[in-house]
C-alpha cells in the first residue's frame, strides 16, 4: 500500500495543475447492499480507495486519466487520449466507456442497456464523428466504429474481440432535439477451454459487421450469426424551455433478429428526466422490462446478455457491462433518481429502484454532503436486504 500512495503523490506533481480531482472513498466492507456494488466503474465494494483524475486540453489533442488505489492493487480507470481531427472527426485510444445515448445521465440513470457505469472500462479504439446536413443544418448523423478486447480468464484462454458501431439522425431545433439511433454490439474470435478457437479471420469480421450467420452446427434448427450479438434501437426527445427541460427516452434491446424487428415487443429501457437549470434539481424515472426475451421459443428466445459459448455473456471482469437490473430472468423494475447541488452547499442524491413483477425488497441508496469551496464530503447509506455505509471526500483542485 505503502508503494502506491508514493505512486499517487508522483502522479500529483507529475501532472500538478493538470490534476481536476483527488478523493478518498472510504466503504463499509461488512455488508455489500445493492447500490454500493453496481454503477461503480467495477470497483470492488469490499475495498476502500484513493483516487485521481486529470483532464488536460490541447487544440487537437485530449488527455483523460483516472486512477484508484487500494491497499491490494492499483486500478486503472476511464483514461483514454482523443484526437481531434477536425469539427467532425475524432480518434479515441484507451479506456472508455461510451460515444453514444450521449442524452443519459449516468449519475441518476439505472445505466444503458448496452454499456453503462457498472463494469471497469473495456481498452478500446474507436473512430466516430457527424456529418451536418448541407440542405437543413436542424438536421446532422452521427456515427462510430470501434474495435475493443476483453479479457482472458478461467473460461477464455484467448481474449474475445468487441466490436461497435452506431449510427444516429439528430434534428436539432430552437426548442426541441429530437434522435433516432441504431447500435450494434458483437461479441467475437478469442476462445475458450471448453470449446477452443472460434473463428478470428478478415472474413469472419467481415460477417460480424453485417451479423451474417456462422458455420451450421449439428443440432441447432438453424445457422446463428457468427459470435454474441446484441444491441439497441436507440429513440430520445428532449423539449428545451428558458428554466427547464423535459427528456424521454426508450433504448429497445435485441440480441437477434427477432428482437431487430420488435418481436419481443417493448422490452427495454424507458426513461423520463426533468432538469430545472437554475436549481440544478434533477428528477429521473426509468422502467426496465424484459419480460419478453423468451416470449415463443425457439424464434423469440433472446435470454438477454447471455450466450452458449461465450459463456460469461455480456460482462467485463465479472461485472455486467450493461445495465445491471438485466439478467436471464424475465422481470419488470422502476428505477428513480433525485439530485439537488444547490440547497445553502448542500448535496443530495437518492436512488429508489424495485422490481415489480414479483414481491421484492426497496433498494436505495442517500449520498448527503457538504460543499465547503473546493472540498466536498458526502456519507452515503446504501440499503435493500441489507445495509451499509461509507464516506466519500473529494478535492476539487
């Protein structure tokens, strides 16, 4: 431990001015509740951390670097460099989460069905940029590429590949923004103990850009596209006033083409937001259903985030990558968020989720703290089947 606060105190006069935060988490490692282990970057909840961030701009350049120590390792965080081509143009190389549903607050949200704050950031390179509408400049498409690599562990001997993209239409007006997009997960190559080298060709990528069916397998009623596909029909409206804003949202998810064309009907993530600007009030409600993956086997039998050989599914380092009320049970959750920055330097945040379709337990979690100029301290409460709680500070430099 005693090596990696050195290392922390050489990154802070390395980088000096450049450094935007310093924090110390401390956490209740006794009992782990629902909140205190999900939408934390992956971090082990059992651990207490130290932590850094530095964000430096340059005209066509871009340095993000997040770290978090605890007494057994050093993690590296979201940390990435982006190049800035141009307006429209833009390379990013590192760690990072996502290019995309740019509308969605993560700090209130439950997380995107595809990938939120719940798993460490995946090492990614990744190209995306718009392209305005000559005609009508309301209207402009915004698009991304991206090539990722997961991890070896007990079940992959080789790492699999991730590939994304996405494509949106955005029309932008005084009032209102208005955005329809499409994105495209897959899952590919590396391999596993249990069934060997999958297939990791030009060619093979080839088909797994355009979801084309894998090699016919002895058993199955058909040929399934090559690797682990899922992604998401991506809709938002946003209604601007002078003091507020209204947002609605609706993320459909599918991992075939049944679920493309809406057969498993809505299933997905709903979200509605309310923004007061001038009280930095913000009240966020969300409905997760899935109670549709498995609607008329075998056509409709998606089992989301789920997988017969990449069997560790959609997850990252043992965390969900997606958001993490989604398994392959079929279920219906409400999910709130409520945050206010701006009561005397006090800070709220609460978040409220159950599911419903069954008898379940309340999950919560109250972060309350104090603005004192640079430095905030928060305690949070986490609480569900069981409780637990911790100590947040953090230095705003």
């Amino acid at each position: 431990m005693r090596n990696k606060i050195v290392f922390l105190f050489l990154m802070c006069f390395t980088f000096g001015q450049d450094l935007n935060q310093i924090s110390l988490q401390i956490n209740d490692s006794n009992q782990a509740s629902w909140w205190s282990k999900k939408n934390i970057n992956g971090l082990n909840p059992n651990y207490s951390y130290i932590s850094f961030s530095v964000n430096k701009q340059f005209d066509e350049f871009g340095l993000f670097l997040s770290s978090y120590i605890n007494e057994k390792s050093m993690i590296l965080g979201e940390s990435y460099i982006n190049l800035n081509f141009s307006e429209s143009y833009n390379f990013k190389l590192g760690r990072y989460y996502r290019d995309f549903s740019s509308y969605l607050n993560d700090e209130l949200s439950s997380g995107s069905m595809l990938i939120s704050k719940n798993a460490l950031p995946i090492p990614k390179i990744g190209f995306f940029g718009n392209f305005q509408v000559k005609k009508n400049i309301k209207y402009k498409f915004t698009y991304g590429i991206s090539h990722s690599v997961l991890d070896k562990n007990d079940v992959y001997n080789e790492s699999p590949f991730l590939h994304e993209k996405f494509l949106y239409l955005i029309k932008n007006d005084n009032n209102y923004e208005f955005g329809l997009g499409f994105v495209h997960e897959a899952v590919w190559a590396g391999g596993t103990f249990r069934d060997g080298k999958f297939p990791d060709s030009l060619d093979d990528y080839l088909k797994v850009l355009i979801s084309a069916d894998g090699d016919f397998i002895e058993g199955q009623p058909h040929a399934n596209a090559l690797g682990n596909h899922l992604g998401i029909w991506d809709i938002y409206y946003i209604k601007k006033y002078t003091k507020n804003s209204l947002k609605f949202y609706y993320q459909h998810f599918f991992e075939d083409t049944s679920g493309l064309r809406f057969q498993n009907r809505f299933d997905g993530l709903w979200g509605f937001e309310y923004q007061d600007l001038s009280s930095k009030f913000n009240f966020l409600l969300e409905y997760i259903n899935t109670s549709n993956q498995n609607r008329e086997p075998p056509y409709v039998s998606e089992n989301y985030y789920n997988h017969g050989e990449y069997t560790l599914g959609w997850t990252y380092k043992g965390y969900v990558i997606g958001n993490p009320f989604v398994n392959n049970n079929p279920s219906k959750i409400i999910h709130a968020g409520f945050e206010n920055s701006n009561i005397s330097n006090f800070k709220l945040k609460i978040l409220l989720s159950k599911r419903i379709d069954t008898n379940d337990t309340l999950k919560f979690s109250v972060n309350f703290g104090k603005v004192f100029e640079s430095l905030t301290t928060s305690f949070v409460v986490n609480g569900g089947k069981s409780k637990n709680i911790g100590l947040k500070i953090i230095y705003d430099i």
